[in-house]
C-alpha cells in the first residue's frame, strides 16, 4: 500500500512534464505552418527524408 502512494505522486510529476514540452512546440509549429504556403511544404520533408537513411 505505502508503495502506491508513492507511484501516485511520481504519477502527478510526470503529468506536468508532457505538458509544458507540448504547449511549447505548439506556438512554434503555428506561425511557419501559416507562413509558408502549402508548396513549401513538401519540399520542407524532402531534405528531412535524407537525414533519416543515413542514421540507419
């Protein structure tokens, strides 16, 4: 029982973690999405596709 309070707590700490990193990488994401126009947008994930395979 003592061990589940302790989860509980660890629980509560975890919870406002996520939430700070995703409130922050939302406000950035919103103005270049509406800045750059809907062409830009596939050349944007062509230069990401390249990084990918040479991790591998």
């Amino acid at each position: 029982m003592q061990p589940t309070s302790k989860d509980s707590g660890i629980r509560a700490h975890i919870t406002p973690d996520p939430d700070l990193p995703q409130p922050e990488q939302d406000p950035p994401a919103q103005p270049p999405a509406p800045e750059v126009p809907p062409t830009e947008v596939p050349p944007v994930k062509e230069p990401t596709a390249p990084p990918p395979p040479m991790k591998m």
